[in-house]
C-alpha cells in the first residue's frame, strides 16, 4: 500500500493515475464484461481491479475478491460496505495457484494486475483460472515482464558505473531475496503465458505486450526515495543500505546517486504484458 509511493499520497494519487488506472480499464476493456458477469478478481490486492469491475457490471452482476492476504481482503470489505457494494461482493482468501473455495464453473471473467509475477507455480495458476470459469468464460490478465524490463549496469534506471562496487553490494542482498532466474519475478516472458494458458485449454489466446524505454525519470526527493521499494518482497532502499554498506560507504553512495534521482538523470524501462483467453 505505501512501499511503491514512498508513503507520500500525492504520488501514490499520481500513480494512480498514470499507471494503475490506465491498467485497470485495460484489463476490464479486455475482459468485456456483460452486466450479469460473475468477476473473480485474484491477487486482488486493494481491490484497484475488483471495484472496477463493480462501477461496470449491472445490479445483478457480482465480485469475488481473492487475496492471500487477509488484510487485504478486509481492507477491501470495508471498502464496499463503505460504498454499499457488500450485497454484490464476496471475500475470499485463497491462492492464485489453487483458487480454494472457488467452486468450479461458478464464474464468467477471471482478472488479475501484476499477480502471476509473484506466483512460482504459474501453471498452475492458469489451470486453476480455467477450473472457475464457465464454459465461454474468458480472463484478462496484466502482468509486467521483468526479465524484459532488466537494465544491466544499472540499478533502479540510474547508471552507477562510478560506484559499482558499492552498488554490487546492493543488487547481491535484492538478488539473495529474489535470485535471478529462479525467483517467480524473473522466471517467465510473454510467451510462457501464452504457452501456460493453452496448456491449461484456453483457446483464442491473445498477447499484447508493451514496451518503453525512455531517458530521463521523474525527480524524486532523496529522502522519499530511501522510503521506496522496487516490490513488495524487498527492503526500501534506506534499509537495504543500511543493511549492506558501512557509513562511509553510504555517504559516498548517497553523495553520487543522489543528485541523479533528484534531477532525474535516468532510464525507465517497461514491459507489461495483457494476456486474454476464452474458455471452450
């Protein structure tokens, strides 16, 4: 909820803007939901897709929000009593791996946003989106491409050539959480999902993947850039060195990275991915 805005709600409200909701009526324009549609929204998080849905869909047209994390999941209930939704939702806490406590057959659209890219099984994961759905059901899932948005001799965008040793430090202790290769973020492209979803039995399978690469990023305060996370799975940055350098160290690391996260004097690299598919 806040280790991707650094706390500060002016930029979490422009995130949403630029990002998450330019995603979200991506996701839900693929989905083509009908007024009547059963939605099962997995990894459901603060719920930026489920409610969506719920704005789109007609009063007989309902929402399972599924998440791993109970907190999440109570956030988003208090969220729709708030805006008198309950009687069209339902909270579930489940996996996007096996979908417990999702009945067979019992939905018409399966979404997700930046979901699969934390699951290791994703197979699985596509298997389990076909068992919920009717058949005709389709999915419409977003999920960003890491190996593709990968930028060697780089950390975060910024060259840190000048300062590698330093900067080796830090991408050995991200790299210990998440390894190369083998941690669920960085083990898949946009054909594996294609390849997932038709081995799962979805036929008109469609991939749409987007790639940018710009110079220059948006300036960042020092201070709240510390308080920053490339993903929920690692430290901000302010702990990570703190964890990984001496103070010397630090110092010498803040007084050159610094002055290029506060001009901007970078490189933003995407790769998002929408993947659709209809259930036979």
């Amino acid at each position: 909820m806040d280790g991707r805005s650094g706390g500060d709600p002016a930029v979490r409200d422009r995130l949403l803007t630029e990002l998450l909701y330019p995603v979200r009526d991506t996701v839900l324009d693929k989905a083509k939901l009908r007024p009547d549609d059963a939605v099962l929204d997995v990894g459901t998080g603060d719920g930026l897709i489920a409610f969506g849905a719920l704005d789109r869909l007609g009063p007989s047209g309902h929402v399972v929000f599924s998440d791993i994390s109970q907190d999440l999941l109570d956030h988003c209930r208090a969220a729709a009593e708030a805006e008198g939704l309950l009687d069209r939702s339902r909270f579930v806490l489940t996996s996007a791996d096996s979908l417990a406590g999702i009945a067979d057959g019992s939905v018409d659209v399966v979404t997700t946003r930046s979901v699969l890219i934390y699951v290791k099984d994703k197979a699985a994961a596509l298997h389990a989106f076909c068992r919920v759905l009717r058949p005709g059901g389709r999915i419409s899932v977003f999920e960003p491409v890491g190996v593709l948005m990968r930028d060697p001799g780089r950390l975060m965008g910024y060259d840190i050539t000048p300062v590698k040793p330093l900067a080796s430090k830090l991408r050995a202790l991200y790299e210990s959480i998440q390894p190369p290769g083998a941690d669920a973020m960085v083990d898949f492209d946009e054909r594996d999902l294609v390849r997932h979803a038709e081995r799962a039995g979805f036929a008109d399978v469609g991939l749409e993947l987007r790639v940018t690469v710009k110079n220059g990023k948006r300036p960042v305060p020092w201070d709240r850039a510390l308080r920053m996370s490339a993903n929920p799975l690692v430290p901000p940055l302010g702990e990570a060195m703190d964890q990984v350098l001496s103070l010397a160290e630090i110092a010498e690391f803040t007084a050159y990275l610094k002055p290029l996260v506060e001009s901007g004097t970078g490189r933003e690299r995407q790769a998002l991915a929408y993947l659709t598919a209809v259930k036979d």
